[in-house]
C-alpha cells in the first residue's frame, strides 16, 4: 500500500508510479554503471605510468571529477521521484555492464578501457533518454542529453589521443 507522501510526490510531479519506477529503473541502471566507471577512473589516475603519465592522470581526475558531479545528479533525480538511488558497492557492480579491471593495465589499455565505458555509458544513457522522452519527463532527458553531448565530446578526444 501507498502511502499519503508516496502519493502526492508522483501526483505533484505527474506521474503514476508505474512511470516513476520505469524512470528510477533506468536511472539506477545508469547510476551503477556511472559508479562503476568513476571507480576504474580512479584506479587508472592512481596506476597510470609511463610516457602518457602527466597527460592522462590529469586527464583521468579530470573525468572522474565529472563523473563524481553527474553520479550526484542522477542519485538526486531518483530522490525527486521519491525513491532510493543504489548506494552499495553490491548494487553497481549486480547492475552494471561496466565491469572492473586490475590496476596493471597499460596507458593505452586504460584509454581503451574508458573508451568501451563511454560507449557503454552512451548507449545507456541513450537508451534511458528514449524512455523517459516516452513518459513525457523531460527535466531528466535534457540532464542525459547535456551527460551524453559531454562523453560524445571526450570519446572523440581520447580516440584522437590514441591515434
């Protein structure tokens, strides 16, 4: 059973929980796999070595420091919603197509890996836009399209890194 607050928070915003949840479903699906990623992020600001060292760990911090900032944006859309974000270690990585990876990797291996994340994440994000532009939610697309206008931008960067 619903109760009084559970019911006005989806009437207030318009609508019904069964969109509500369609929406934080989706949205906790990118928080997990934005979770995981921030992580690896970290893992390679920490581990990077070599010739790329001072360009990409200032690059990795660079976005991880996104990442921390949209991870906060998502959490708190679900909250708007009157539900609970993923918030254990258990939750992210039970949900998430982005999957760890050790701390020996090469720099370009890093790269790699962050590039597979951004598609991932794009796809995902991609993905969430559609439905939630379906329920009419556009507060939350226009936040996803602004996250995905930003990884389109740094996939293209780091590809021509790579190069």
């Amino acid at each position: 059973m619903m109760s009084k607050t559970e019911k006005r928070a989806f009437k207030k915003l318009g609508y019904r929980k069964d969109e509500s949840e369609k929406i934080v479903e989706s949205l906790n699906k990118l928080l997990a796999n934005y979770h995981v990623h921030y992580q690896k992020l970290r893992n390679f600001h920490w581990n990077v070595t070599g010739s790329d060292f001072f360009d990409l760990h200032e690059k990795f911090e660079e976005l991880y420091n996104e990442a921390k900032v949209n991870i906060d944006l998502v959490a708190e859309r679900i909250r708007v919603f009157g539900m609970t974000p993923y918030s254990l270690i258990t939750d992210y990585l039970e949900h998430s197509d982005i999957k760890e990876v050790g701390t020996d990797l090469s720099s370009k291996a890093m790269v790699d890996e962050v590039l597979k994340d951004f598609e991932i994440l794009n796809d995902n994000m991609d993905e969430c836009a559609t439905k939630v532009a379906d329920l009419g939610d556009s507060a939350t697309e226009d936040m996803l399209i602004a996250f995905i206008k930003s990884i389109e931008l740094h996939h293209w960067m780091l590809t021509s890194f790579q190069k």
